[in-house]
C-alpha cells in the first residue's frame, strides 16, 4: 500500500502514487461510482482510491482506460466481478450500497421498533 500524503490517495500495487494520483486528478478525486466527493473533507480523502475496471485478478491491465476514480467502498462492493462495460458496473455497485442501506436502516430500526412507525 503507498499513500501520497499530498491527497491521501491510497493506490495498491502494481500503481505507483504518481498513476493513482493522475487518475484520481482526471475524475476530479470523484469516485466514479457513488459520487463521494474525494476533496470535500479528510475522511473522504482517506476513502479514495483507483479502481480497476476489469479486474486484476482476471488480468485486467494498468492503462488510463481500465482506472476510474474510485471509494474503498465502492471498490470493496463490486470485488471481483468482471462487467461488459463501466456502465454495467456502476449500475452493480449503485444496486449493492442499495441493498445494503436498505439492509443497514432496517437493522438499525429494531432497537427502536416499538417507536418507529412502518
Ligand atoms: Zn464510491
């Protein structure tokens, strides 16, 4: 893990901070997939990283067109699955962090559930 202390962009090998920082630069430190705004405040910054569009682990190569600005969330959310285009797999990771809010507000009503009204 190398973190450039400039933005606090965290970029796993095989990227070097310079790549990381050049793609994160070109999406405007925006993570491409939730949105999250990678300038607007320390932990945002903490959260940024590059994705791989396809995957390392299925060979997926270290060029401009496969690394999009990314949030380890996001990035933990879409994992290793390979999708036909960027498209298809925002439209993935967007249904995930769905689920699992609608998972999390459910959860968190339970505690409550006497007060909260359905
Ligand atoms: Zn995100």
């Amino acid at each position: 893990m190398l973190i450039d202390f400039r933005t606090l962009t965290m970029v796993a090998r095989p990227l070097t901070p310079e790549e990381g920082l050049r793609i994160l630069k070109r999406d405007n430190f925006v993570c491409q997939y939730c949105g999250l705004d990678g300038m607007a405040s320390f932990e945002n910054a903490l959260a940024m990283s590059v994705d791989f569009l396809h995957p390392r682990a299925h060979k997926g190569r270290k060029h401009a067109g496969n690394l999009v600005a990314c949030c380890r969330p996001c990035n933990m959310l879409k994992g290793r699955h390979v999708f036909k285009s960027f498209d298809e797999a925002k439209a993935y990771v967007l249904a995930r962090r769905d689920e699992l809010r609608k998972s999390w507000d459910s959860e968190r009503r339970q505690p409550h559930g006497a007060a909260a009204k359905a």
